[in-house]
C-alpha cells in the first residue's frame, strides 16, 4: 500500500508539572491523538528530529518514544526510517472517541439537521428535483476557471473584493434578468450569494426581527422555513390548490394579525410544483402593500420550464419595491458551484453586504469570475438549452412510464415546469406502507410529510427525474410498481 506523504505538520504539546518521563508523556499523547481520530492509520508521523525540535526535548527521547510505540502496535516503521501510523489499528479503538463527540454533538441544535441525500450503490434516489451533475460541462468550465484564474492573477483581483460580489457577474446577471424575466434592475440592485439557501437566509436576517410573523406555504421547502426560525420568526401556514398559495387565506391572517414577509415559490411551488395563476400573483402584490409585508420570492429553476408560455416572476410587477427576489445558478450548472443571487432595493442590498461582511467577508471572486465569462461567452445559455432537451425527454419518459406502470395507484398532473412530479396516491392508507416496501426494493422517496411544519400523514411524494438518466428513471418505475404490489397487499 502507498503511504501518504505527510502535507501538514503535527503539533501537540507537553503537559506541564507531569511526573512522567517525558518520553512516556510522548507515548501517552500520540497514543491519545491516535484514539482522538486526529492521526489516522497510514498517516505519516514527523520526523524524530522534527518533533524533537517541535517540543524542544533532545532527540534521542523521541526516539525511545517511537520505538515504543512501534513495540504496542501503534507506529510502524517503513523505508529510510519513515514512520506512520499502523494501518491495521481495529476501528473501535479509533472510532470510540468520535463517535461520543457526535453523540454529544447530536441534539445541540436547535433544529432539526435538515435532510441530506447519501447516495448508496444500487439505490434509485428520486430526488427532490435535484439535476443531473453528469451533464456538467467539465472541459468548458475547467477552461473558464483557468482563463479567470490567470487574469485575476495578472491584474491583482485576487484580494478582498465587493461583499455583494464582483462587478463583472452582477453586471452579467442584471443583463439576463432584465432580458429574459423582465426585471428592471442594475448592479446596485444585486447581491451574489453562494446559492439561494444564502440568499434566503440573508434576507431573512435583514428582514425578521424575533417574534415577528412570517407566513410560509403548509406545504413548502423545509430549510427555508428554518432560516426564518433561525432569525426569532412566528410561523405561519397559508393553503395550497391548484392555484397555487391560497390568497383568500393570506388576507384573512393579515386582517387578525401583522406579518412581516411570506416566503412563496409561485413559479413551480416546491413541492407540489403548481404554478401560481396571474390573478392570484397580482393579489398577493396587492395585499403586501396593503397590509405593508415583503415577499420572498425563491425562482429556484427558473429556466426550466417546459410550455411555449414563459412564466415572468412576481418581482417583474413589483411596483412598490416589496419582493427579494432569489435565485440560482445551482440547477443550471451544479450545486457545488455554489453561485445564486439575490435582488431588491439597493438600500437592502447594503444591508445585505453588512450581513455577509460578519459571515465570511465576501464570495469566491474566481468562480464568480467564471460563471460571468461563462454566461458573457455564450457558454451557459447553450448549456440551457442542451440539458432542457435531456430533461425535457425524461420528463416526457417518467410521464408514460407512471402511465403504464402506476395508473391503478396514484393521480398526478403533468408538471408544467421543474425537475419534479407531485404523486399522489389512491388509496391513502398505504403510504406507510408503500415507503417500507420502496426501501426494501432500494428506492429513495420524498413523502409529503418531509415538506410540512407538522406530521399530516399525507398520502403524497415529490419524484424528483433530473438527476437520472432514461434507464435509471425506468428502472425506477419498474421497482416502484413492485413496491406498490406489495403495500397492497400489507394490511393498513
């Protein structure tokens, strides 16, 4: 087996008034550290010369140290007197300690640890509407982030920049904003976040004071409403239809109590993927001015929409300067790219740059550099357009596929946009039983209850196809009918 080389140096030091030799104290706290997780197995020592430097004892201590410890099994020794931790070391003698610190760590919170897909082999995971990082074009941005990275370099914008991020990709993404969604809005009127969690969280820090109402859908995207908890908000819940957020229900809470902004997804609502109809997206401008509350509006995936009728955001008729508009670059490229934004008034704008200079003192400057070459470039749009065909498809796929294979179990309506499906079932007593038998045949699902505030039993799931391919989505289907087979025949 290869041993690593050792990148960073191990500094520990001695106890002080110890009545053990001190060799013995070195023992003792490798011996520790190793246990500790701190130095794991195959991981190289420093030099016997090094440490003894480091601690400031004479060499040959450490020496007889080591030796020591290759004698109990905890060191080995390799070619041209290498040393490293003995990589047979039995887990539970390393993992005894960690595994108290996460249980200690466990229930610190304050919320609920938000819930994270782990990919495990063989599992098909439909997601929550996540894209398919397959379809990333590696060499196209690899080319970008070299080219950014070089004239960064060469005219010193490597230093600490625009909290609200780099001129050049605000500048880019007003462009695309005032094009394509009508929005009438400059750099002044844009904050560059590291995804639109970010952005949401950032006006919910600008905008909620504790023991203010925020208003969000009953059904809706759980990290956001803990973002407003987070910042001291009352939560409170507003009914779904077809429509889209129950408007008439909206007033009827302002008319009995203040709020202080509504967090809404109207273009695609998350999860249910309904699109907020005109008239009731005029309504809601309406009563935020009448009733003097902002609106978050999170246009997630935006540019997949499949109708011949684009869809323009709330924040295109604001008139009144009362929408923060959030968006993401994450479903068009990837997650880990970690660039979104978000637009409002300038002056909240400021008050958002404040906010990010006590959080981590600006963005990535290279990857924002990036993606305003990428979308100056062309490069972006055409990615648009390449993955919309392939989603497009497998839209169309997992369509016919719940046709043939699931009609007798679930209704559905055909989303008109997003990476999604909403299904919901028949026969609603067996929606317990469906998600034991999904997991027996390796599928992922989301049920309705992970979206809402409270457990509703709700005989619903999000079947998210973005990132599967046509195989993958079929396959799924196939394990699916079976797992719907078996729940039916599991008493309720």
């Amino acid at each position: 087996m290869m041993k690593r080389a050792r990148l960073w140096d191990f500094k520990f030091e001695l106890a002080p008034g110890s009545r053990l030799p001190v060799f013995m104290q070195i023992v003792q706290k490798i011996i520790e550290e190793i246990q500790a997780g701190r130095l794991a197995p195959s991981s190289p020592m420093p030099s016997t010369r090094q440490l003894a430097a480091d601690l400031a004892v004479n060499r040959k201590t450490v020496i007889m140290a080591y030796e020591e410890l290759i004698a109990q099994g905890w060191l080995s020794s390799a070619m041209r007197s290498q040393t490293f931790v003995s990589p047979n070391l039995p887990s539970s003698s390393i993992s005894h300690h960690i595994s108290a610190s996460r249980k200690a760590l466990a229930g610190s919170s304050a919320l609920d640890a938000p819930r994270f897909a782990t990919q495990k082999e063989d599992v098909i995971y439909f997601s929550d509407g996540m894209p398919d990082t397959r379809l990333i074009p590696g060499n196209i941005i690899a080319r970008a982030f070299r080219h950014s990275l070089l004239h960064s370099a060469k005219n010193n914008c490597l230093a600490y920049g625009d909290p609200k991020g780099i001129y050049a990709l605000r500048n880019s993404i007003s462009e695309m904003l005032n094009m394509e969604r009508g929005l009438y809005v400059t750099t002044d009127n844009i904050c560059i976040v590291r995804g639109s969690q970010m952005g949401i969280f950032l006006a919910a820090k600008v905008l909620v004071k504790p023991g203010d109402n925020v208003v969000v859908e009953k059904l809706t995207y759980p990290p956001a409403r803990d973002a407003f908890k987070s910042c001291g908000a009352n939560i409170l819940t507003v009914g779904l239809d077809e429509s889209g957020l129950r408007v008439d229900e909206l007033e009827e809470i302002c008319k009995k109590t203040a709020v202080r902004a509504i967090y809404v997804t109207p273009h695609h609502q998350f999860p249910t993927t309904v699109t907020m109809t005109a008239e009731r997206r005029l309504t809601l401008l309406m009563l935020a001015e009448k009733y003097d509350f902002h609106i978050i509006e999170d246009d997630y995936d935006h540019e997949f929409h499949f109708t011949n009728h684009p869809i323009l955001p709330l924040a295109s008729n604001d008139k009144q300067h009362r929408v923060i508009y959030v968006g993401s670059l994450s479903k068009v490229l990837a997650p880990a790219l970690r660039v979104g934004y978000l637009v409002a008034s300038s002056a909240f704008i400021e008050r958002c740059s404040q906010e990010i200079l006590l959080i981590d003192r600006q963005g990535n400057s290279v990857t924002e550099q990036t993606v305003s070459e990428l979308i100056n470039t062309g490069e972006l749009r055409h990615h648009i357009r390449k993955t919309f065909k392939i989603y497009s498809e497998r839209r169309a796929s997992l369509e016919g596929l719940i046709n043939q294979h699931l009609a007798g179990h679930v209704d559905f309506k055909m989303p008109v946009g997003g990476l999604a499906f909403w299904v919901l079932l028949k026969d609603g007593t067996r929606m317990e039983s469906l998600l034991d038998h999904a997991a027996m045949e390796r599928i992922d699902l989301l049920p309705a209850d992970n979206f809402a505030s409270t457990k509703q039993n709700l005989a619903a799931f999000r079947l998210g196809f973005g990132n599967l391919n046509l195989d993958e989505i079929s396959e799924g289907v196939i394990r699916l009918k079976k797992a719907f087979k078996a729940a039916a025949h599991t008493t309720p």
